[in-house]
C-alpha cells in the first residue's frame, strides 16, 4: 500500500498496526470512566442573570440573609373539616417530623407555621432545604410523596410541591435506551449484518460511557445543569453512531471494491474521517456560540455537550477503523435473511433517478420545497417565550396539584411570590415601601418586612394577582420597577423566580443576534476552508436556517397543548423556555453541517474526477443517500425517544432536534440541495483568486487520489 501523506492516512496506518492497542486502550478508558464515577460532582447552575437586577437582588440576599433558602418544599393541604382542625395539623405534622430527618431537608416547621387561606380550607407551609435541590437525593423526594400519601386520608388531602418533588416524579423510562435500540434496528436494516450493526453501537457506547463520566468531573469543577447530561447523551449518541456509520460504509465499500483491509481502512478515515472532523468540528463550533449568551448556566450544558461530541469523534476515529482492522471481510458475518439488497447490472440506484427527476426541474423543486419549509416554519409567530412551572406538570403529579391548591386558596400569583429587596437598616423605611407596593394595581398581597438579622437588608414578600406565566405579572415588574421603587428613599431591587426569568428572557432576545451570527459566521469560515467556495458555505447557512425555523414551528405547536402537544405529553400551553431555542439553535446548525459535509464531499470528490457540476450532484446523491437516510433514522430516533421524558423541555428540544433532522434529510438534502446545485452549476464552486491564496490548506485529504 502506497504511503499516504494525508493525517488521517498517517492515523490509518497507525491505527492499523496497533489495532489490539487502540481497542485494549479504549476499554481501559472504560474501565477507568467506571472507576471515577464517584468522584462526580453535584448537578448545580446558577440561573440567574448576570448584571440583571433580579440577580443583585439574590446576591444581596444571600449576603444579608444567609440562612435564607429560596428553595423550598412547598407542603399544602386541603381538608373538608378546615386546614386548621386538630385531625388535618396531626397528619401534617406527623409528615414534617418524618421529613426532617430525611437528607437535604430542614427542620422546625410545624403545621401552626402554615398559611391559611381566607376560606380556612387551605394551608402551606414551606420546608427549607439545606442544600441545593440538584444536590438533594432523589430518594428524598421519593420519601417526601409516600409521606404525603399516608399523611392523606379522612378528608385531608396532601400535596407536595417544589424542585426536589419534581425530580422524585421523573420516569423510570431511560429515553437513551429506548433510541439506541431503534438505532441498532436502523443499523440492521442498513447493513443487513449484526456485526457491522454492531460497531457504531459499540462506538457510541464507549463515547457515551466515557463522556458520562467526564461530565460528572466537570460538574465537581464548575456549574453543570442538571439537565446536562441528558442533553450531552441525546448529542453524543445521535452524532457518535452517525459518524461511525460513514466510516463503517465507506470501509465496506473499499473491501467490495477489491481493497485489502489495511486499504479499506485507509480509504475510510482519508475520506469519511475528514467529514467526520469538518461536521464535529462544526458541532463544536456551534455549541461554543452558547458561550456568546453570557448565562452561566448554558456555560456548563455546552462543555458537557462538546466532550460528548468530542469523544465519540475520537472513538469514530480510532477505535472504529481498529475494530474494522480485526474484523477485516468478517464484517459483513452473521447477516440478517432478506436483508441483502442486490441491483441489476447496469441499473441505476433510486437515489440516482431521484437526483435526476429533480435536476431536470430544478426551479419547481426549489419553490415546493421552500414553500413547505416556509409553512412548517409559520407557527414560530406564535411561538411564547417564557418558563413553564408546575402548572406545566404532568396531570396528577403531585407538584401540579399542589400548583392548582395554591392557585385556589390564595390566587394564581401565590405560585411566583416576587421577593423586593431593600438595602436599608431601618425597619420604617421598609415598612414605608411595602405600604407604596400595596397600592400598585395587580398586587395581591403584601407580607409585612423582614429585617436581615445583621442589618443592611429588608425583604417584602408580593403576591401579584396573576399567575408567574400571565404577561400582566411581567408588566406588573416593570410598574414596580419603573414606578414606586424607583421613587422610593431607598434602594430596592425586584427579585425572585418570575423577576428572574423575566431578566433572563429580556437578555436572550439581547444577545440572540451577536449568538446567531457568531455561529453562523464561524460555521461559514470553516466549510469556505474544506470547500474552497464562497458558494457553498452561504448556501448551507440558508438552508440550515430553513430548516432550525421549521423547527422552530414544530415546537411552537407542541408547546400550544393541543392535540399535537398531548401526542408527546404536553397538555396545557406551555411557554417555551428561552435557552430552548437557543440550545437549539446551536445543536442543529452543527448537525445539519454534518449531512452537509457528508453529501458535499461526495460530490466534490466527483467534481474533481470528473469536473460535470450536474453529473458530480447526481454522483454523490446516490453514493450518500442511503447512509445520510440511515443516520437521519438514527438522530430522529434518539432525539424523537426525548419525547418519553417529564421534563417539557427535554421533550420539546428532542422532538425539536428530530424535526430539523428529518426536514433537513429529506427536503433539504434530497430536493433543495440538488435542485439549488444544478441551478448554480460551475458557480457552486466560485471563489476569488486572492482569496484562494489566503486560505490555508487543511491538509486533511491526500495528495493524490485513491488508486
């Protein structure tokens, strides 16, 4: 075999000699992920906004009032004797006792601490906890609702709500496991051989066990959502099975072609490896524009994202082609009946004919195809940014009857309380500005002020009329802001979640620009350096955001609640939490990349043999159909199982994901992207001559072709 002056031949060759090494190195990876699993740090994130005034009022709080939690476990009951009877406090009092001694939880709260409603049939107390609610155990939560469950009966009916309850009531049903198994059916069906099956599930185990375990040390180094890991799994097993399946194929098709196994291995990292690094390269880049937010809480999701991505690039660059280097031609053993596709000598395959059918009518094919894009798209007017709370749980979930109790008995706005906090000393100018805030209309109530035990600070509890996701409650922030506080005699910042999430949203819309054009702009750089158009890299920016906005669509009618909302569990309208988008945003335009890179490089290879734009379209359609329909089947069935999840904003950002995948592999890729090709023909390939010299040479493909 002729020596590759390529890296990725330098890495085949490599890989190929050592191929036991790089297995035996990639288990002891494993190994060693298994080993440090209890060095993990807790899941923990900072939500608030910086610079926002909900977040100096937190700071101030914390400061002031140390012992002050804002999360709490919020204990209410209803009983048709009155909240307050002896038979209903004995119950609740018999379930406090038990859950101070429970993990995380605090204690000497007594039912007589309770508030009660004008009716007296209602009543809450708070639990403060002693730790962070991503730090309690789950077994906590699981305790509090079978305490809650003996503690009802005879009239009394207990609820429990708040962050540590919410987690106690996720699902047994791993979402994960449910995509990799319909994955590993895909992978059957594509390569009608278990054993080619079996490595890109391999591959995406081994990323998915190992960057597990990295994730659990980044949260003991830095700030890391608990919704993280699931995200970085959902990422980390859609691309790692992807880019081990293009690697797989291209080997198979060597050794067809009559390559030996070193050969074949060769060929696959020279050509597969190097859309393998441009598309991770490029899902890299996308997740680091989240850096752009300036919210520390998506710093840690996309770190922990990013090392899933980048370990499965890894494992699909060394541990598959060694695993291919062993199997050799034993890669296509143990096949399934039925599942070898033969085609007649001389036929054309059907993705050929298809190219063909919409090159000869290219511009129909562009306006039907956008125009269905367009209306997938149009729902995204309607599409309400804001955060879901328990009102948003599923039905009959504790949390969400506590939610509906509270509204009952003392409003909607009990269920988002807006904390004002004063830095004063005096107790008189506390009072003076709870007084003005009781006048504002749209408050409720308004609890007396309590003074910071070491002075410097007051606090004053307001429950607005309208409940944390009504657009009044936010107008109400802004009269308070703008209005009273500004004018009060001393300062007063607005606080607590719904102030906080409202800061937050205000900032997302801020920033989104900067965000987006980061992302597309660096995406740009990197695919004009691997093609060598200015063409190229423009025309999958637009249809990436083609198909990101068809998304978008999609999870703005899921959000409504209607009847494709209850199809994935959704069955109130739900505001759709402003990080969602964003998330999503940087996900697809680094996965929609990948197809992209997949396909061109296939076709560029053809042009370049070639030098037909037409015919190169035609080539490369046909030689990647079938593995970018695989891998699509594959993400859309990873991100789509996100769906089975309890959390509403995994299920909208899976079902999201899967949207934009399957858009974007079929009227993208399959009618677009050859119909926008043709038109353009040699144009495809545009670039001016001073630029050409100032790009650098990524030195990625070999200096001669293949023999």
């Amino acid at each position: 075999m002729p020596a590759s002056r390529s890296a990725l031949g330098r890495l085949a060759a490599f890989v190929v000699r050592r191929r036991r090494a790089v297995v035996l190195a990639w288990i002891a990876a494993l190994a060693a992920a298994f080993g440090v699993t209890g060095l993990a740090g807790d899941w923990a994130a900072d939500y608030n906004t910086p610079g926002s005034e909900s977040k100096a009022a937190a700071d101030l709080l914390a400061e002031r009032f140390p012992g002050r939690s804002p999360d709490t476990v919020d204990v209410v009951w209803q009983a048709r004797g009155g909240a307050t009877g002896a038979a209903a406090t004995a119950r609740v009092d018999r379930l406090l006792a038990g859950a101070a001694g429970l993990p995380g939880i605090g204690g000497g709260v007594r039912a007589a601490d309770a508030d009660v409603s004008r009716d007296g049939s209602i009543a809450v107390v708070r639990v403060p906890l002693t730790e962070p609610p991503g730090a309690v155990p789950v077994s906590t939560g699981t305790a509090l609702l079978h305490l809650a469950d003996r503690a009802s009966g005879d009239g009394v009916r207990v609820r429990l709500g708040g962050n540590v309850v919410q987690n106690a009531q996720q699902g047994a049903i791993s979402s994960e496991a449910v995509g990799l198994a319909i994955a590993a059916g895909v992978l059957v069906i594509t390569f009608g051989s278990l054993v080619a099956a079996g490595l890109p599930l391999a591959a995406a185990l081994f990323g998915l066990g190992i960057s597990s375990a990295l994730v659990g040390l980044l949260a003991a180094v830095t700030d890391v959502p608990d919704w993280a890991p699931a995200m970085s799994a959902m990422v980390g097993i859609g691309v790692g099975v992807d880019y081990a399946l293009l690697i797989v194929t291209r080997f198979r098709g060597a050794l067809a072609a009559g390559r030996s196994t070193a050969e074949s291995v060769t060929e696959a990292l020279e050509t597969a490896g190097r859309s393998i690094l441009v598309a991770g390269t490029t899902v890299v880049i996308s997740l680091l524009g989240l850096f752009l937010m300036g919210l520390t809480y998506l710093y840690g999701a996309a770190l922990a994202t990013i090392l899933a991505v980048l370990v499965v690039m890894a494992a699909s660059l060394t541990l598959v082609p060694a695993l291919l280097a062993v199997a050799g031609p034993r890669i296509d053993r143990l096949h399934v009946p039925r599942l070898r596709r033969t085609r007649a000598a001389g036929r054309p395959a059907p993705a050929a004919r298809w190219s063909r059918t919409v090159q000869r009518r290219p511009w129909a094919a562009v306006v039907v195809a956008t125009a269905a894009l367009l209306a997938l798209a149009a729902p995204v007017t309607g599409l309400r940014l804001g955060f879901p709370d328990a009102g948003n749980d599923p039905a009959g979930t504790s949390t969400r009857e506590a939610y509906a109790m509270l509204a009952r008995g003392f409003g909607p706005g009990a269920n988002g309380p807006l904390l004002l906090v004063a830095r004063t000393s005096d107790p008189a100018a506390a009072a003076r500005v709870a007084a003005d805030v009781r006048t504002v209309p749209g408050v409720a109530a308004v609890a007396p002020p309590a003074m910071a035990p070491r002075g410097g600070a007051a606090v004053v509890s307001v429950i607005p009329r309208t409940s944390p996701q009504d657009p009044a409650t936010q107008d109400l922030i802004t009269r308070l802001r703008d209005g009273v506080l500004a004018d009060a005699a001393v300062p007063v910042m607005v606080g607590g979640t719904t102030a906080s999430f409202m800061d937050q949203s205000d900032v997302t819309a801020a920033r989104l620009p900067l965000f987006i054009g980061g992302v597309v702009g660096l995406s740009f750089l990197l695919l004009l350096v691997a093609f060598r158009s200015l063409v190229i890299p423009a025309k999958a920016a637009v249809m990436n955001l083609l198909s990101i906005g068809a998304a978008y669509g999609v999870v703005s009618v899921l959000a409504d609640g209607g009847w494709a909302g209850r199809l994935v569990g959704i069955d109130t309208p739900t505001p759709v939490p402003p990080f969602i988008p964003v998330i999503m945003f940087a996900v697809l335009f680094g996965l929609s990349m990948d197809y992209e890179v997949f396909l061109l490089s296939r076709v560029r290879e053809a042009f370049v043999a070639g030098g037909d734009t037409g015919e190169a379209v035609t080539e490369g359609l046909s030689r990647t159909a079938r593995v970018i329909s695989a891998a699509a089947a594959i993400m859309v069935a990873v991100f789509g199982a996100f769906a089975l999840s309890d959390e509403v904003f995994l299920k909208l950002i899976g079902v999201g994901l899967a949207t934009a995948i399957l858009v974007d592999a079929t009227l993208v890729r399959l009618v677009l992207v050859p119909a926008v090709m043709q038109l353009l023909g040699e144009r495809n390939w545009w670039l001016p001559r001073w630029l050409d010299r100032l790009i650098p040479n990524a030195a990625l493909e070999p200096a001669r072709a293949a023999s």
